[in-house]
C-alpha cells in the first residue's frame, strides 16, 4: 500500500508542479511521478536544513517546482515562461 500512496502522491506533486509552471511540458506520466517523488526528497532536504523539519504536501510541491525549473533551464535550455533561451 506505501508504493501505491507513493505513486499517487508523486503523481499528484509532479502534476501540480507543471501546472504551476507555465509553458509545456512534454513528459510521459512516468516521468511526472518521478518528477513528484523527487520533489518530495528535495523539498524535505532543503525545508529540513532552512527550518528544521520537512514541511509535507507544501515542502513537496516547492521541491518538484525547483526541480522543473532546474530541470527547463540546464536540460532543455529554457527559461522560466519556457521559451527557449
């Protein structure tokens, strides 16, 4: 059952991170829950050096935004409306 809330979770994290960002994104679902899951680990990681403690649903979504916005700027060379540079 933890795998499965894994994955729902991640792909709703990973969801509402494209969302969040505008411009497209083309990446299978497979890639959007990997997406979530890593935000998930990063935003835990960095609230938890900033504030102490990780910040659950919050912490995941600014971490998975991180994420794409690294991931538009250095893999696919664009910027933050995601026209390319």
């Amino acid at each position: 059952m933890w795998v499965i809330g894994l994955i729902v979770g991640g792909f709703i994290i990973g969801v509402l991170a494209r969302w969040a960002l505008p411009g497209p994104d083309p990446m299978p679902w497979y890639a959007t829950i990997a997406l979530g899951i890593g935000g998930a680990i990063v935003g835990g990681i960095v609230f938890g050096l900033l504030i102490g403690h990780a910040i659950g649903f919050l912490g995941a979504f600014a971490g998975a935004v991180l994420l794409l916005y690294l991931y538009r700027r250095f893999a696919q060379g664009r910027g933050f409306t995601g026209a390319p540079r």
